[in-house]
C-alpha cells in the first residue's frame, strides 16, 4: 500500500509543477509573439541600418579622406585642445606636451597617419627643387561677395562661406568651404617663415559620386568637413628635405588617391593695411566657440595679382592629419598691417604645424610671370 501510495505521488504533478507551468506558458507565448515581430518588421530595421551605414561612410570617405581623418585643415590653434570639436581628441601645438604636434599620432589610433604617413603637410618649398610642368594652368577663381559666418573655434580664426564660390584646378571644379589662418605660416619658402599664412579649403564639386548640392545629407557633409577641416613638431633633420642622409630608406608610397579637398595657401607679410578684410577682422572672436556673422565677404582679396604656384599632394595640417589633400601654395604673398598681423597673434600665438618630411614627392610650379617667388 505504502509503495502504491508513493508511486502515485510520484507521477502525480504537484502544486509548484503547475504553478511554473501557469507561470511559464504566458511567458513563452509573449516570447513567441516578439520573435514573429521581429521576424517580420526585421527588413524595415535592417534597411534603416544600411542607410545609416551608407551615410557614415560617406561621411568618412570625405572628412577622412585616407579613409581614416582635418586641414582638416583642422587648422586651429591656440595653447588649449581643440580636439572634441574636431576629432573626438584633446591636442593642442605646445611642443612641450604630451598632447602636442610630435605626439598627435599617437592620441587616437584614427590620428596615426600624423607619425605614420608619407605625404603630410606642410613641407619647405624651395623653388629651385621644384619641378616646372607644362601641363600645370594657371586657376580660375570664381569669387564673389557672400555671406559668411566668423568663429573662433579654439584653434583658429575661420570664416565659413556660404554662396556659388568655387574655383577650376585642371577642369575640376571645388567649391571653397572656408578659410581659416595660422601664425606664424606652416608652410615655409626655403626655410623662410611668414607671420600669417590663410588656407582657402575646397570640396570637389564636380564628382559623379558626391551628394548632390542641397540635400540634406550634403549638407551634413559639408558641415563635418567644415568641423574637420576647420581645415604639428620633429628634429629638424626630419623636417628639411636638404638636411636628410641620402642613405635614409624611404617607404614604398601607396597609390595617391583622388583629391577631394583642396586648399590654397596664402602667405601673410607684413606691410599695408588690408582694407577689404576690415569687414571682421577689426572685431575677431576672442573666446573658443565665440561666432558672429560678417557682412558680405569677397574671399578673392586672399589671392595674390600674381598667380604662380607651387603644387604637391599632402594632408590635412590638423589632427586627423588625412592625406589625400590637392595642395596650392601661392608664390607671392599679400600683406597685413602690423596691427592686423598683431589682432590674430594676440589670440593664437602660435598655431602652425611643423614643416613635415617630403618623403617621395614631386614638387611641381606654375610660373605666371609675375613677381619673384620668395619676395
């Protein structure tokens, strides 16, 4: 009897048996409802997730154009770090720091190229090393007066452009974007150094597979180049093409690839009031992330009468450092007054990268017949 008894029991379910079943048979239902839900919406949130891919790309592929990183021109400047604003990065141009343009590779695994690559900017310009090419034309520059927006952005001082401004380099058009200034210049002529130089940042206008004009997400391009772009410190063995060991081992260089951005450089003397600039410049931003708006600008008053240029491939002067940058170096300089050269350096003292290693580069002119190159 006994035996029958706990047999019976045994197979019989007992209260928590039933309770885990009444408890755990909602729970699976609820979870079978959830798995056909997202069975059946799951396309829908994959394509929304492809485009939201699509775009990051593209975002990278321009802002980073070594599909990596600002002139970007990220040309700033000033002692503290700018780098949230562009990059995600704290760096700053006190060679003393940690955090200054010897160290800039090593911040973030996205700035590597800063130690890493071969055609980093800027570089000394020595005009007798350069080569004259026939196939080099002189730039047509389609300036007008437009509004612009001036900002201190804690790196620099940079006008973003709105309007049609756009200039012609070898039959490609590239639209100007903003300019921004460094003291003293970051490119040097022979090892000569301007107070100012201004850099003009262009973004190919004319490329098949770039955004068109006006839409939203060429808008939000433009706007994170702008950021990037707005677009450095070695022995100075490593800086001077002239000074390097013809024994040094030079790396391979990868295939260059096509220019997006392309910048002009401008060097800044000291001489005569700049009338024109007056419009902003008697009012520059003091404080980081400090903005107002300028009166109608024609930024073709950074262009020298004379047009002979120097042109190479480089990078981005700022971190990322992005290769990948259609580099203009005018010749000829324009001129600043002492005050004007004085109201900028005031506010960033020092904000120029080091001259950079040449590496395997061609250094190719365009001479216009103006005035001499380094005057």
């Amino acid at each position: 009897m006994s035996e029958n008894h706990e047999t019976e029991d045994h197979h019989s379910p007992s209260r928590k048996d039933l309770y885990v079943v009444l408890v755990l048979t909602p729970l699976l239902i609820i979870g079978a409802g959830y798995g056909l839900a997202r069975f059946y919406f799951k396309p829908a949130e994959a394509g929304l997730q492809l485009q939201l891919e699509q775009l990051a790309t593209k975002l990278g592929a321009l802002t980073n154009v070594h599909s990596a990183g600002n002139h970007g021109d990220g040309h700033g400047g000033g002692n503290g770090g700018h780098g949230t604003s562009h990059s995600g990065g704290h760096w700053n141009y006190d060679d003393k720091s940690t955090e200054g343009p010897a160290h800039w590779g090593d911040l973030k695994p996205e700035f590597a190229i800063a130690s890493q690559g071969i055609r980093q900017s800027p570089i000394d310009l020595v005009e007798s090393d350069a080569i004259s090419v026939p196939e080099l034309k002189a730039i047509e520059f389609r300036y007008q007066p437009s509004s612009m927006v001036v900002t201190n952005n804690g790196h620099t001082i940079q006008g973003n452009m709105s309007g049609d401004n756009t200039m012609i380099v070898q039959g490609k058009t590239y639209k100007l974007l903003q300019f921004h200034f460094h003291a003293h210049s970051e490119h040097t002529f022979a090892g000569t150094k301007y107070p100012l130089e201004v850099h003009l940042v262009h973004i190919l206008a004319d490329d098949p597979a770039a955004p068109k004009a006006g839409t939203k997400t060429a808008a939000l391009i433009e706007a994170a180049i702008a950021e990037c772009v707005m677009c450095s410190n070695d022995s100075k063995a490593d800086h001077h093409p002239a000074e390097k060991t013809k024994a040094e081992p030079k790396p391979a260089a990868p295939a260059a690839k096509k220019p997006v951005l392309a910048v002009i450089g401008v060097m800044i003397q000291q001489g005569k009031d700049s009338e024109p600039v007056k419009s902003f410049w008697n009012d520059l931003p003091k404080v980081s992330g400090d903005s107002k708006v300028s009166p109608p600008f024609n930024p073709a008053i950074f262009l020298p009468n004379a047009r002979s240029y120097y042109r190479y491939n480089g990078s981005l002067t700022t971190p990322p450092c992005s290769e990948g940058v259609l580099w203009t170096v005018m010749k000829s300089p324009i001129e600043f007054s002492s005050d004007q050269v004085k109201s900028f350096v005031e506010i960033f003292p020092l904000n120029a990268r080091p001259v950079q290693p040449i590496q395997r580069r061609f250094i190719m002119q365009f001479n216009d017949g103006g005035k001499p190159a380094n005057n």
